[in-house]
C-alpha cells in the first residue's frame, strides 16, 4: 500500500510542476498590447510608460509574472487586421490596445478574449462598446471622452482673448492617469472580473497647458487670473 502511495505521489509531481517551496506553480498569464508606436515591452513608447509603470507597480514583470507581446505595425495602419490575427495566434489571457483602427480589428477577431482600451477616443460613437456604464461583450478600459470638455475649451478661450482667432493654449486630459487605470483594469481581468462588468472609465483629471512664448508671437496677452491657474506655463 505504501508503495502505491509512493508511486501516486511521484506521478503527481509530473503532472503538477512544484514551485522551491513544494506549491504547485501558477500559470504566467500573457498579456497582448497593440499599438502603433514602436518599442518593445522593456522600452516602450514615452507615452505609454505609465502603463507599463502601472503593470510592475501590480506585480506584473515582464519575463518573470506576465508575458507580454508588443505589437505594432510598423507605420502601416492597414496591417491592423493582420496584427490582430497574430496577436490571437499567440493564446494571451487578454489584450491592451491604443488606437480605435486597432480595436476594431480585435473586435472583429475575437469575442471571448478580454479587450482592455488605453485611452481611446469615442468607444461608443465607434460602436466598440454599448454604452460606458455597460459596455457589454469583451472590450471595456478607458476613453478620452467627456462630457462639457469641449464647452470648458472655449470658456478658457473666450478667457483669455475674448477676440482671438488663434490660439497653441490646451485644455485636456491627462493621458498619464488614464493609462495606470487602464494596467488595472488588465489587473483587474486578470483576477477574475469580466470586462462586461466593468464600465468605461473617463477622464477625471485635466491639465491647462499655456504657452507664453506662443502667446507673445501672436501678440496676446494672458490674463494673470488665467497663469494662476495653468498647471504648466512654457516660458
């Protein structure tokens, strides 16, 4: 009997990998991010280093706890299609995408693997998702989106040059912040949540650019009251 249990036990370690402390190891899970900026998931674009920053923040180091696959098609946004065909040949557990072109192309490849958005534009004018509350399906994340930031442009417009026809001063959202939400919502799925259940998420932070220097060329002069609140002012 002893032995039986013996050779049981053995067969078991064959087919249950055990980790240096004898627990069996956890699957790495592997994460697809398609882009049209080129890099690669140690130097990505500077534009999107927030999201990665938010993925090792989480735990999720490439090579060790995540396998990630940068795609991107080389300048070329008609390769989209073909990209979202590779990036399902690889099996990831989900997928992080940048442009509106790129997600549609996954839309129209997969509707099980979960779609995570980093900062589009209109994903329901564009028809990736439902509705933001409920985007149903397997595509969720961020959008640039909302609602009044049109009319505050204007109203700080209006602000500081009531007669103006040019302008280089911008209101907008902080792509930065938008980006770390998206690795958690990549986090989130990861862990178990559907994307389904998951509402868009929209901007909530806003930064006031006012370059002077652009200013001063035009012949304009900014308001302090309007410098006073500027988050960055370029001299």
């Amino acid at each position: 009997m002893r032995r039986r249990a013996f050779i049981a036990i053995g067969c078991g370690a064959l087919i249950w990998p055990l980790s240096a402390s004898g627990q069996p190891m956890k699957r790495v899970p592997r994460l697809c991010f398609l882009t049209f900026d080129p890099g690669t998931p140690q130097s990505p674009a500077k534009r999107f280093e927030a999201f990665f920053e938010g993925l090792r923040d989480l735990g999720y180091v490439h090579g060790q706890t995540i396998t990630i696959d940068y795609l991107h098609p080389e300048g070329r946004s008609d390769r989209y299609p073909e990209l979202a065909a590779e990036c399902l040949h690889l099996k990831p557990d989900i997928i992080a995408v940048t442009t509106t072109p790129g997600a549609k192309a996954l839309k129209n490849a997969t509707s099980t693997i979960p779609i995570v958005m980093v900062a589009l534009g209109d994903p329901v004018g564009t028809k990736l998702v439902d509705s933001l509350n409920h985007p149903g399906g397997n595509i969720t994340g961020m959008s640039q989106m909302t609602s009044g930031l049109a009319a505050k442009r204007l109203e700080l417009l209006k602000e500081a040059v009531p007669e103006l026809s040019r302008v280089l001063m911008a209101y907008d959202v902080t792509d930065r912040d938008l980006h770390r939400s998206a690795a958690n919502y990549v986090d989130k799925i990861l862990k178990g949540a559907r994307p389904s259940d998951l509402a868009v998420q929209q901007p909530t932070k806003f930064k006031l650019v006012i370059n002077l220097r652009t200013a001063k060329s035009l012949g304009l002069t900014i308001p302090p009251s309007l410098l006073a609140r500027a988050d960055e002012v370029i001299e």
